[in-house]
C-alpha cells in the first residue's frame, strides 16, 4: 500500500493514498459556490431589514446581525 506524508499546519500525518478522497467534480464544485452565493445573498437581505420586517418574520436585530455577520461558508 503506497502511503504519503502530509504536513497540515506542523502536524506530519500519514495517508494511504488508496484512503485519500477523489477531488471534488466540478459538479460538487459548482453546487458548493451557488450555495455560498445564495447565503452571502440572504444575509445582505437579512441585513438590511427594517425593524418591522423583522418582527413581521418573528427574528429578533440580536439574530438577524449574528446571521449577517456570518462568513459565506459557515451554515
């Protein structure tokens, strides 16, 4: 079984090459960047609600910043 050696962020760590993950299809690739657009979409939205439309949404400003301040990627 060939392994390698990968050094994440000063920590060696071996990895049967066989065990290593395919890379991502451009399918996947495609799928994850719509899924960051839309959330980074939302959020400025979400942002730039008033405080009436907040209440109409049952959201308090509290929420609607964290939810805002969130990067992209995280869920």
């Amino acid at each position: 079984m060939t392994e390698m050696i990968i050094n994440l962020l000063g920590y060696a760590a071996s990895v049967s090459v066989l065990e290593a993950k395919p890379a991502l299809s451009s399918q996947q690739l495609k799928t994850w960047i719509a899924e960051w657009r839309r959330r980074a979409s939302e959020r400025r939205e979400l942002s730039a609600l008033d405080e009436r439309d907040r209440h109409d949404l049952g959201i308090s400003r509290c929420d609607a910043q964290h939810e805002a301040l969130k990067p992209f990627w995280r869920a």
